[in-house]
C-alpha cells in the first residue's frame, strides 16, 4: 500500500505540476496523512500550498467556514461537510484543487447510520466543480481505514487535476 500511495502521490504532483495547479488539503480523520504523503516527495513545494488538519468541529468552522447549520443538519461526517472544507480550503489558500476527507477510522465512535470505517471525501476546483465520494471501509482497523483513505484522496486529486486548468501564473 505504501509503494502505491508513494505513486499516486508523484502522479497528483507530476499532473498538478504540468498543468501550473496547487494543491490544498482539508483532512478530519487523516490527520495530514494526504498532505504528508504529497510533500514526502521532494520538489513538491511548487505544487503544495497548504494543509489543514481540522479534526474538531470549532477547526472546521474557524479555519474552513464549515456552517454550524450543515454540522447540525449533516454531521461532521457527511458529503456535505466534506464539500464544505474543499470549498473552505479553496477560499482560505491560493490552492487551484483541494481535496477534503472526513470519516470515523474507529475502533469506537460509530453508529448504525454512520457505521466505523467510513469516510467522505470532496475534491473541488476554482472553477466551481466539487466531486464528493463515500466509502464505507468497514472495521478493518483505524490506520488501514486511514491508509486506504489516503489513497482515494490521492486518486480523486490526480483525476480532478487532469480536467483542470490553472486559473493564472502564481509567484511562489
């Protein structure tokens, strides 16, 4: 699984790096795992702009702009608060893509709604595109749920930055 998520990551980086894009990651349950895989890979400064780990609901809302309306209606755990940290992260760096994921790795804090092992994820571009994605892992331990994570984060922002055009030159 490393060996995969060590590719993906050069292949977000080398997509993001041929068509002038930046990166900004918004993770709950990942804790940074998504941006920590980005920027293993040296050279990736030209590429990665920010990260936010915003494991609370007060981080989602002070650093994202996640509304207390869709946290109360949706729960921290849900497509649309996943949108909303995308979204929130777009408008809080000079990023061109982000991508947002939000989920309960476990072993505890699940329910039969929002059972242990899944995971929302977003990625959203300036244009105004946002892709949300669900996935329901299963209790197959917290870090395969978060490694696995990692990997679809990966997999959305390598295929969103392939249908994305940078937006103008940006000065590093």
């Amino acid at each position: 699984m490393a060996r995969s998520r060590h590719a993906l990551a050069r292949r977000v980086l080398d997509l993001c790096r041929a068509r002038g894009l930046l990166v900004a990651t918004a993770e709950s349950c990942t804790g940074g795992l998504v941006a920590g895989a980005l920027t293993a890979i040296a050279g990736s400064s030209d590429v990665v702009d920010c990260g936010f780990v915003t494991y609370s609901n007060d981080a989602k809302q002070r650093l994202l702009g996640v509304s207390t309306a869709t946290l109360n209606r949706h729960g921290a755990v849900s497509a649309e608060t996943a949108a909303a940290m995308a979204r929130g992260a777009l408008r809080n760096s000079q990023a061109d893509i982000a991508v947002a994921i939000t989920g309960i790795p476990g072993p505890g804090g699940g329910s039969k709604e929002k059972p242990v092992g899944l995971v929302h994820f977003a990625v959203a571009a300036r244009s105004g595109r946002v892709v949300a994605r669900r996935r329901l892992y299963g209790a197959v331990g917290r870090g395969r749920v978060r490694e696995r994570s990692v990997v679809e984060a990966l997999v959305l922002l390598a295929n969103l930055a392939k249908r994305t055009n940078a937006r103008r030159a940006k000065p590093r």
